[in-house]
C-alpha cells in the first residue's frame, strides 16, 4: 500500500492524554510552578504553566497530568497570559500532526469536566480555535451526540475552512449521530460496537459492523465517507484479540469492497505491554495486509512510510507478530525477551 493512501485520524488533541509528572516533558516554568515541557511550531523551548484546576484533581494527585485538558482550561479561562500558552500548546501539536501527514485531526474534551455545559462550551472553543490555525479538518469525537453536534455547529459557523470533517463515531448505541453525517456531509467513523457493549468475537464485529453499514446506505452516506472502526482491543488481556480484529477486517473487506475505509485505535493493542512501537508497527503491517487502510493513530510515533517498510525477518518483529496472532501465550516469550534485553 501507497502510504498516500492510507488515511490517518491524528489521536492527539485529545483531554485523556497524560503525561507522568515523574517524566520528562514536566518541569517548571519561568517562576518555578509546575509546566508542561514542548517546543513550539518555531522550535522554540517553551511551556505551558498546569492550572490550578488540573492540579486539584485525583489523576493529578495520582502523578500523571492530562496536558490537553490543562491546555483547553487555561484556553477558556480569562486570562490572556495562559489563554496564549494554551493556544501555542495546541497550535505546535496540530502542526506537527499535520507535518507527519494526519489527514484528519480528532478533537475530543469529554473528560474536562462531568458538567454538559461545560463539555459544550470546550467543545465549542477548541473547534473555533482549531480553525484558525490548522490547515486539516477536524473529527469531531465525543460520546455524545449533544457534543459532537456542538463542534459541528462551530465549525459550521467558521465556514468549514478545512473542508467537510469527521466525525467520530457512530454506532448502534448512538446511530442518530449518523443524522449528523448526513445533514454535514461529513465522513463519519462506525464502529463495531454492539446496542449494549463491545463485541466478543469476529462475527459480532462484523454482525455489528453490516447494521452500522445498512443504516449509512438508508442516509445516503456514500462508502468513500465511511471509515469502519472493527475495534482493537489490548493483547496483554486476551491473546485473542489480535485475530478477532484482523479476521474481522479481512470479512469487512471482502464484504463491502475497495470503496470504504477500515480503521481503528490500532496503538491500542499494545497498551500495558514493553516495547509498544515494534508492536504497534507490526500490528499496524498485518492491519493493512489484512485490508486496513485508515488509522486513529499518532503519526509522529506510527510513521506509515516506516510501517510499510517493516522488515518482518527481524527478531524483535518475529516475537512481536507471534503474540498478536495469538501464539505466545499471555505474551510470555515477548515478556521475557525484554526481559532478556533483546527488545
């Protein structure tokens, strides 16, 4: 596959992201408060001071900071000094997403605050600010509907500047979402998730899946505007997981064809694990031998010209590919060969 052709949901912008405070991209600003590390779009060194409202919560007080919710609160509070350094903050990262060829960039403030309205509004900010800025539409991710049809709204406002956007995601729990995609025109992310919870198997993958695709096709959405997110589950938990979803997309493919994309959270099966990029590279190379040609991902660490690349004879790939595909059991022999030093 033509890196070209293989269509990147940037995962970044995203208030569930974390950083350790123990790590290194936190330290200290100007006047010794606590800061998120970065080098803006000019290269340049430079901060972003944490609020006091991101230090008040249990994730903080845990040791981990969730660096882009902290960015969209200083972003929306009333002072221009930190609405400046959230700006930055999210400008460097959509341009670096963009630099490593995102083609769309998914914006999602779920976890800001358990308050609606407050959801809305964030929603609302990011998008307006996104637009003056980025130079690739946005996907508008939520949970709900209400949220996502608020980021649209705003980005309706702006004149769609990017052009048509996503949205992520549909599915049968949520299948008035696709209402939104059609009045939009948007490309929209379905997923294969069940009416009440996450498939078990392939065959409720792909069961899920055909519902999902019967109901675009009654709202006109067009194939080239559906991205079928067959959901990637960590191997670490059930070594399953891994053939559940390449079987899935391999059925996906044959069953509806060249014309639709096939995506997913693909860095997901590697979480909990050492070594995640040799796993997330050979699983992303078997995703797109099996048919994947769509990725929710971060592009500047699952770099798709080096995936297609990916020599498969070496030791670390080999080790890698025999977990995913389910014959290391509890990912033992990959465990112990970190263990070992040889990954």
């Amino acid at each position: 596959m033509n890196s070209d052709k293989f269509a990147i949901i940037g995962e970044n912008i995203h208030t569930t992201r974390v950083f350790l405070r123990s790590g290194k991209r936190i330290g200290n600003d100007t006047e010794g408060k606590d800061a998120v590390l970065y080098k803006n779009s000019n290269n340049v060194d430079s901060f972003l001071t944490i609020p006091d409202e991101t230090k008040s919560t249990k994730v903080y007080e845990e040791g981990r900071v969730k660096h882009f919710m902290a960015a969209v609160i200083s972003g929306m509070s009333d002072s221009k000094k930190r609405q400046g350094q959230a700006k930055d903050y999210i400008a460097s990262e959509i341009h670096r997403q963009e630099k490593f060829g995102a083609h769309f960039l998914d914006l999602n403030v779920d976890e800001i605050s358990y308050k609606r309205d407050i959801q809305l509004s964030a929603m609302r900010w990011l998008v307006s600010f996104y637009s003056t800025v980025a130079k690739k539409p946005p996907s508008i991710d939520s949970s709900s509907p209400d949220i996502i049809k608020a980021g649209l709204d705003e980005y309706a406002e702006m004149g769609f500047p990017q052009g048509p956007p996503m949205i992520n995601s549909a599915s049968l729990e949520r299948a008035d979402v696709l209402d939104l995609a059609e009045y939009y025109k948007t490309s929209v992310v379905i997923t294969s998730a069940g009416d009440s919870g996450m498939p078990s198997n392939t065959i409720e993958r792909v069961e899920n899946a055909t519902r999902m695709m019967d109901l675009c096709s009654e709202k006109n959405i067009p194939y080239e505007r559906i991205h079928i997110d067959a959901l990637v589950f960590p191997i670490s938990v059930d070594q399953t997981f891994g053939n559940h979803y390449l079987d899935a997309v391999r059925y996906m493919r044959k069953e509806f064809g060249k014309t639709v994309y096939i995506t997913g959270g693909l860095s997901n099966v590697s979480f909990g694990l050492p070594s995640r990029r040799v796993i997330n590279d050979t699983f992303i190379r078997l995703a797109m031998d099996a048919g994947v040609n769509s990725g929710i991902v971060n592009p500047v660490e699952s770099r798709i010209e080096r995936i297609i690349k990916l020599d498969e004879s070496r030791e670390d790939v080999q080790l890698a590919k025999a977990m995913l595909l389910g014959e290391d059991e509890f990912c033992m022999n990959f465990i112990q060969n970190y263990r070992d030093g040889k990954l």
